[in-house]
C-alpha cells in the first residue's frame, strides 16, 4: 500500500553526505585526500575545549542540562542580553528548523537568497511553508528586492552573512536599510556562521538589533572557527519573546553535555580564535592569488572559503579533483567552493587544480 506522503515533503531531496575520506582513499587507490568542502577549521578545536572533554565524559550516564544554564549565562555575558534571549541548537541548523515550526502556518512565506544555505528551503518546505527565492545580485544579497518580495504571508526573511556559499558580506548600512523597511510582522534571521572570520570594519552589529527589540535573531556556530563540527552545537540571540515560542518547539536536551563543556571553554579561548583567524587570512590570500594565476576569479570572501566559476563543467572539475585526492564543493553549474586548508593542503589544491585544468 503506498504511503500518504504530503506533496511538500515527497518534493524534498534527501541530503547525501559525502563518504568518509578513508573509503575514498581505498576506492581510488591514494594514499592521502585533503578535504576541503565544508568549511571546517583545519586548525581543530580550541586546546581548552579538548581539555574539558575527558572531565565531562564520566558523566555520559546523565542527561545534559536540558536548559544549559551555564553556556547561556556565558553567551549572554558576551552578548550583554538577558539569559531568556539566548537558545542552543544541534548546530544552528535545528534553531532554522525550529523558527519554521514555530512560526510558519501552511501557506506562509519565507524569503531567502537563491544561493544560500540550503537548509532554509529545507526546514520551510518541511513546515509546509512556502520559500520565496530572490537572485543574488553578483554574488550577494539583493536586499531592496527582498524588501519588495515581503507579502502579508511574510513570516521570516533569512539573511546568510558572510553568506554560504559565495562568502559575500552584507554591510551595515546594508542591514541598516533593510531593517528601516522590514515590517514588524517578518522576523529577520540573521545567519552569521562564519562572522567571526570577516575582517570588514562594515559588518554589521546585528546583535544591536536585537538589543532594540527589533523582531530578528542573530545565529551563530560553534562549529566553524571553534572547531567543534562534529560536537553539532550552535545557538541564537534574539527577543526574550521569539525565544519563549522556540523553546515550545525545542526538543527537550537538545544539546548534549559534550557540547555544552567544550562550547563554554571554547568561548573563552581568544587565543585560538586570533589564530585561527590570522592563518585563514594568510592562506586565503595565497589560494586566491593561485585561483587567479590560473585564470579564475573568486568573488570577494569575508568566510574561510573561495567561490568561483571553473568556466567548465563543475561537476567533471571536482571529478578530476577528486582522483587527484583533493575534495572540494561542486555547487552548481561551474561553479565550486573551496574551504581554505592548511598551507600544505592549500599547495596541494592548487597544484591538482594546475594538473587538471591543464588537460
């Protein structure tokens, strides 16, 4: 018997993750795969997060703390807001999915970026939420025709900065115009991963929004410059009240202890950030040098990764890339995403991406 499977969800495409590194080496017979298509920190996570790990695994028998009052406490320090504006996720990811629940009825509108992060079409189709697409406007945000976009059926308006995939910034005179003209109606999702690589005096203060109730929220990760990918923990900053309806959503425990202990130490390791930050600038203007050597032209990045068009079929280039050992992102068409790696790792791309497009 078929299943009854709503038209909104049969219209979804499963996420296909990538397979680990150690069955592609075996399959394509190397003996070494840089992977530089998900943005991580190659550097790894901060030297206190890791120390604080083997303390809170003798407590894995417990449950976490379903409120993780003292990660909160530290974020809302930080932050200077009260603690009942601040909310954890599995990664930032869940906080996106919880804002559709809580705030998308059937049939209401979400406005995003046509090249953007993927999960925004996700989690509001999985509402029953209707996705408006805006195009970018070479490679960034068109905020005067999402502006345009905003119907009654409004609910949220999602803006990527830096944005994924492009690394393209939105300033603060940008996000200023644009909140002038938002109405109150549209929650405004400032989405701010990979802020703490932007090196732009123009980012914009998106957490001064908030701090003048203004309807938005501001997420960030602890899984890009932090290192902490693979613990999935990110977290939001926004009105006491858009918190209140995303904790009636939010999965009781959702952030397990691991996550909570390696986040707060995590937070307080300025030193590792700075480094972190420094080598990304170094490397990138190196690999953005080679793409440009080789006849490429990456768009301007405030993220730790380069966008550009191949000029050629994207998926063959990442192929070709592939069997010489170096995993990059194939976005679409011809153009592909590459995270800047360690400085071996950078030379290594480079000099494959020289081999290949030399054939």
């Amino acid at each position: 018997m078929p299943l009854n499977i709503h038209p909104d969800i049969a219209s979804l495409s499963p996420y296909v993750p990538g397979k680990p590194i150690e069955e592609l080496q075996r399959e394509l017979g190397l003996s070494r795969i840089v992977k530089l298509a998900s943005n991580e920190n190659p550097l790894g996570p901060s030297p206190k997060a890791l120390a604080v790990l083997a303390e809170a695994a003798t407590t894995l028998n417990r449950y976490p703390d379903g409120g993780a009052f003292r990660l909160r406490t530290a974020l809302a320090d930080r932050w200077k807001v009260s603690l009942d504006q601040v909310i954890l996720g599995n990664g930032s990811d869940e906080i996106i999915g919880m804002l559709a629940r809580a705030f998308l009825s059937p049939g209401d509108e979400a406005i995003m970026a046509d090249n953007t992060f993927v999960i925004y079409r996700m989690e509001v189709t999985a509402a029953h939420g209707v996705p408006v697409v805006v195009p970018l406007a070479e490679g960034r945000h068109d905020l005067a025709a999402m502006v345009k976009a905003i119907t009654p059926r409004t609910k949220l308006l999602f803006v990527c900065n830096p944005n994924n995939p492009t690394g393209t910034m939105v300033s603060a005179a940008d996000a200023d115009a644009l909140m002038a003209k938002v109405p109150a109606h549209v929650i405004v999702v400032f989405d701010e991963a990979y802020c703490e690589y932007a090196r732009d005096p123009h980012f914009p203060d998106s957490l001064g929004y908030i701090r003048r109730e203004r309807n938005a929220i501001v997420l960030r990760t602890f899984s890009k410059i932090y290192g902490l990918a693979g613990l999935r923990i990110g977290y939001g900053v926004t009105t006491a009240e858009i918190a209140g309806y995303l904790n009636r959503v939010r999965p009781p425990f959702n952030v397990n202890s691991l996550a909570q202990r390696a986040a707060g130490a995590a937070l307080g390791d300025e030193e590792h950030v700075a480094k972190s930050r420094a080598m990304n600038q170094t490397e990138m203007a190196g690999v953005r040098a080679g793409l440009v050597a080789l006849g490429l032209h990456p768009l301007p990045s405030e993220a730790n990764f380069l966008y550009f068009d191949a000029g050629r079929d994207g998926r063959a280039l990442f192929e070709a890339l592939l069997r010489e050992g170096v995993i990059v992102r194939h976005i679409e068409g011809a153009n592909l995403r590459v995270t800047i790696g360690l400085p071996e790792e950078n030379r290594q791309f480079l000099q494959a991406l020289k081999q290949v497009l030399g054939r």
